[in-house]
C-alpha cells in the first residue's frame, strides 16, 4: 500500500503539466534544481518540484503531448493496458524522451513487472541523471522485489538531489534501521 502511495504522489505532481516545447534538456531545469537542493521548506520544494515536473512533461512534438495525455489520464482510472500502449507509442515517436520512461515505468510498477520497470527507470536516468522521481520509483520497485540495500541506495541517491523528499526520508531511516537490525 505504501509503495501505490509513493507511486501516486510521483504521479499526481505531472498531472497540472502544461503544453510547450520542453524536456529533460531544457535549461530552466539547472537553476530549478539548484533551487530545490537549497530549499528551506517543503513548501517551497513542492513548488519547485511542480515547475521541474510541468517541464519534464512537456515534448515539442504534439502528438508525444497527446500521449502522455492520454496515458495519464488511463492511470488516473486503473487503466493500465491504455496507459502502457500510450507511453510506449509516446517513446516510439521520441525514444529520448525521459518522462516518457518514466511514465512507463511507473505503469510497469503497478502491473508487478518489476524487471521492465527496472529497465524503464534506468533508461529515464541516462536521459535525466536528476529525477528524482525515477529514482524514489527505483527505490520502491527494489522494495518490492525485497533488495533493501539497493533500495536505500536509490532512496538516498533520490534524497541528494531533492532533500525535501518527506515521505522518502522517512522510508530511509526505516530501511535504514531494519538493515541495521533494529526494526521500527
């Protein structure tokens, strides 16, 4: 139950994306992330995140648009089968499209295919070595396959770029206590 959670709070901050030509690549994001690493509060680290995330949606083809439209809009009612077919056909039209990797690999999540999401996430991360969202993703999928040390390591790699990450704080100092031996 956590990790569907985790899964939709990663989700809900794409749905408000707005249309324009912008990627992974756009040079906005480097003074964003500067921003987000030295945020003093989570209310402004949300508000950075939003802006990171509205530009990490956003591809200046449209029909790529369409399709992470209409692959969010299948997530946001459990329809899974629409929402893989939309981000595979959004990565078959621009296959160096981080967020499409992403969206697909969250899909992926939820369907317990953990091997693909895997695949997906790490292909996210070659386009975009700073999502964060990627890598809590990765984080929950090694939970979910029960590799906890590698879950920590993504957890905390998320951490060093977003440090305002509340619920993947909590989630270190848990796993962090378990592997350790001294369970919450």
């Amino acid at each position: 139950m956590r990790a569907l959670s985790i899964a939709l709070v990663l989700v809900a901050g794409c749905l408000a994306a707005m249309p324009a030509d912008a990627r992974q690549d756009d040079p906005r994001l480097k003074d964003l992330f500067a921003e987000l690493k030295t945020a003093t509060s989570t209310i402004e680290a949300r508000m950075i995140e939003t802006k990171i995330w509205k530009i990490w949606m956003q591809n200046d083809d449209p029909a790529v648009d369409a399709l992470m439209d209409r692959g969010m809009d299948a997530m946001s009612v459990d329809d899974t089968d629409t929402a893989l077919a939309a981000f595979s056909q959004a990565i078959k039209r621009d296959d160096a499209f981080a967020e499409a990797y992403n969206k697909r690999a969250t899909v992926e999540f939820l369907r317990h295919d953990f091997e693909a999401s895997v695949a997906d996430i790490e292909r996210t991360l070659q386009l975009e070595p700073r999502h964060f969202g990627a890598l809590a993703g990765l984080g929950q999928v090694y939970l979910a396959m029960n590799k906890k040390a590698a879950a920590l390591k993504a957890f905390e790699a998320a951490l060093a770029i977003n440090p305002k990450l509340e619920s993947v704080q909590r989630t270190v100092t848990e796993l962090k206590q378990e592997l350790e031996g001294n369970p919450t």
